[in-house]
C-alpha cells in the first residue's frame, strides 16, 4: 500500500445520492446538488458522516417538493435527520440557491469506462475489496440457485456499483443504485442485502480482501 495514492475526486459525486434517479427536472437535481454540498460542508465541520446529519433520501425528498418557503421545506414531512430542523436555515439558503442558479446540471452525463477490477488494487484498494467481498457473495448466491454468476447481476454493473457506491451503503440506497443500473427486480432481492453488507465489511477492515486475485475473466 506504500504506492497506493487516492482516487480522483468525483467530478459529481452528488450524482451518488441515492433515490436521485427519481429526480425528474434539472431544476429539481440542481438542488440537490446545492443540498449535497451543503451537507458536505456541514459534515467536515461536524467530523460526522453526511447519512448522519441529514439521510440521503431527506435531500432528495425535498429536491423533489422543490419548496417554496422555509417554512415549506419544515413541513416537509419526508424531510428528517437528526439536523433537519437545527440547521433549517443552511437547508433553506442551500433550495434558494439551486432554485435562482443559471448553472442547471443535465439530467445524465457520459459514462467516462472503468479500469479493469484487477488494475485497481494499487491505486484503488477500497473499490477493489468491494469488488472482492460483493462478488465472493454473489458467487455465492449463483451457486445456490445453480446459475451461472453473470446471470445473478450483470458483471458491468457489479464494477460500476464498487467503484462508484452510493453514499450511503444501506440495503436501500443499493437497491435503488441496482434498479437505476438496470437489474431485475429479483436480482436487486438476491444481491441488495448481501452487497450491502460487504460493503460494510470493506469500510471496517478492506486488508483482508486485498490478499485476493482478481482473474481475468472478472474483467469482461
């Protein structure tokens, strides 16, 4: 790891908020985009995790409703978090400026392709031990179901979702990343719950899973 050096920031890491598929208007993810930044901003003042403050699915909620007032926004029943109504007035100056800016994002951006899984030990261990536990799983559950495992979830979307996971690896933020992806409803039942908890494993401790190597046929 002595060679490892951080991945390149994001160029829209917003875009990771789970539920935001459902955003429908580039007014609406122009919002979000200003609630996601403030909540940023409000995390590494706090040194708290962003999900703590504010949920995912709370920005986007109120990205959707697109409030009028700041009184609009604290009825906003779908609004919570532990800092929704304690910082209500960085919430509120966070709409009005997603509200009244010029710079609308579009609604999709050009994928720019992934490296392969196998180059990303060095540079990229944490997306590689995501890749490593969520696949063990997902072979796993190709076997009990006697399948073969590109069957199970598509081997493109299994890189995608490890290199990129939702800000938020709950069961629910990675049902939603599945279902924007393009899975089967029985698909995102099989693997949402599994992936999750690999992913929780790889935050806590990823060394384990960085001793394994990724064939070549994990690239395709």
């Amino acid at each position: 790891l002595l060679t490892w050096t951080p991945a390149p920031a994001r160029p829209e890491p917003w875009r990771r908020l789970s539920q935001i598929q459902t955003l429908s208007t580039p007014r609406q993810l122009a919002v979000a985009r200003e609630l996601w930044i403030e909540r940023d901003t409000l995390a590494q003042e706090r040194d708290s995790g962003p999900g703590r403050l504010v949920p995912d699915r709370a920005l986007v909620a109120a990205a959707k409703a697109l409030p009028t007032s700041k009184g609009h926004l604290a009825g906003l029943k779908e609004f919570t978090g532990r800092e929704s109504r304690k910082e209500l007035d960085r919430w509120w100056s966070a709409i009005a400026r997603g509200q009244s800016t010029d710079e609308l994002p579009p609604m999709r951006v050009r994928g720019t392709g992934l490296p392969t899984p196998r180059n990303w030990k060095e540079r990229h261990p944490d997306a590689y031990a995501r890749f490593v536990c969520a696949r063990e799983e997902i072979v796993a559950v190709a076997a009990s179901l006697d399948i073969p495992v590109e069957n199970v979830l598509a081997p493109d979307t299994v890189r995608r979702l490890c290199w990129e996971p939702p800000s938020e690896s709950t069961p629910e933020s990675i049902r939603d990343a599945l279902k924007e992806f393009g899975a089967r409803q029985w698909q995102i039942d099989a693997c949402a719950d599994i992936i999750a908890e690999s992913f929780e494993r790889v935050a806590i401790d990823p060394t384990p899973f960085l001793v394994t190597i990724v064939p070549d046929d994990n690239d395709s």
